[in-house]
C-alpha cells in the first residue's frame, strides 16, 4: 500500500497538462514528474556517449545502464541522471528533436518503463504524459484526461513560441499539433487515449487557475474515498 497516491495526467499537446501538472504537485506537495523529461535526459546522455540515435539496440541498452531521480531541490523538482543534474541541460532544441527520435524506439519505451514506475512507486507523485494512466500507472488512484479544442491548443502553443522568440506563424502551429494528434494517438506502441476510469477536462475556456481547482476538488474527492476505504494512509 503506498502511503500517498500516483496522480496521472494524460492528455492532448497544448491542452496545459504540464502546468497543471506543476502547480497541483506545489498545492499538494508531491513531485512533480515531466515523463518527457526522462526521454530527454537519455537523449543527452546517447549524445554525450556519440550514440547514434538510429541504433534501438544500442539506445535500449543505454536505458538498462542509466539511473533516473527525482528530486525537490530550493522549491524546484530537478532531475539527475547517473547522479548529475541535467535539469537546464535537457532544456535545448537539439536535445528535443533528440528525444523525440529516440521515443519512437519501441525497446527505448520498454526500458524507459521501468525507470519511470521506479520514480512513482512511493507514490506521493504527479505525472504527466501521454501514456501515464493507461501504460505507465495503470493502478494509479487518480487519473485525469486533459483536451482543448485544437484551436485553443494551437494557440497556446504558438504563444509559447513567440515568448521564447522562435518564430512560427498560428498557422503553421495548427498544421504541426494536428501533426502531433495523429501521431500520438495512432501509434503502434502505447497511443495516446483516455483511461476508462481517467476523469475528462477540457481547458478550452479554462485559465490554469480554474484548470487547478477543478483538479484539486477532484482529488479531494478521491482521497477521502480513498482513506476511508483504507487504500492510502
């Protein structure tokens, strides 16, 4: 029995899963685990070893030699991998297109499996992802489904672009999240899709504030179930 429960959050691309995932895991002072950041981190590492990143074998390899943590640091979760934190190194476009590559290698995301249930298994977690409620956690006690019209997800997402100063234009945005949406959800290994038992939000007219308190009075919900069927502590 874990002593506190896996929150999983699944959901479209700009449909806000990584800001709500952040600011529930502040309000219920859990961990707060970007499953795309483990992606990364090997991809920094297969890069720093010069793997080539077409090599599944040697990249699935990699992942049964590399150790993965979680860890709050001065209010902030950082990630260490093999012991050094590469929390601002994985943060780069090339480590990006990197990780993405490298995501689509069905022996990575087996051997990524176990490194991502080894960093949830105290529980007292929050994840988020694509696959986290139907692959990763399945036993999850609380599992939500974020979506947003693929307008609204565009738009966020050309937002985002235009504060970091990349250029792109919203509709060139829309052409590569509907891109995205395809792909994610007809892939052979671990598509994206709700979990039968996930709660469905749509943040299209949602500020991430609202987004929060929905999450939270949903998980309040929850855990007093949960408590008093004696399944957390």
């Amino acid at each position: 029995m874990r002593k506190k429960p896996i929150i999983a959050i699944d959901g479209t691309a700009g449909a806000g899963k990584g800001t709500a995932g952040r600011l529930l895991a502040e309000k219920l002072n859990y961990i707060y685990v970007d499953s795309g950041s483990i992606y990364r981190a090997l991809a920094l590492k297969a890069i720093e070893k010069k793997i080539d990143l077409n090599k599944e074998k040697e990249l699935t390899e990699l992942t049964k030699n590399t150790t993965l943590k979680f860890q709050k640091k001065n209010n902030a979760v950082r990630l260490f991998i093999d012991g050094r934190d590469v929390s601002s190194d994985i943060r780069s476009e090339q480590i990006g297109q990197a990780a993405s590559m490298i995501s689509a290698k069905k022996g990575v995301r087996e051997g990524l499996l176990g490194i991502q249930r080894k960093a949830g298994e105290t529980g007292g977690i929050v994840m988020d992802g694509r696959d986290i409620g139907t692959v990763v956690f399945p036993d999850a006690e609380i599992k939500f489904f974020l979506d947003a019209s693929l307008k609204v997800r565009s738009k966020r997402r050309y937002l985002e672009q235009k504060e970091k100063g990349l250029k792109s234009s919203l509709k060139d945005t829309i052409r590569k999240v509907e891109k995205r949406d395809h792909n994610d959800s007809r892939r052979k290994i671990a598509p994206l899709k709700k979990a039968d038992d996930a709660i469905y939000i749509d943040t299209s007219k949602m500020t991430p504030d609202e987004v929060l308190k929905t999450l939270l009075r949903h998980c309040k919900k929850k855990l007093n179930k949960l408590k008093k069927k004696n399944m957390v502590h």
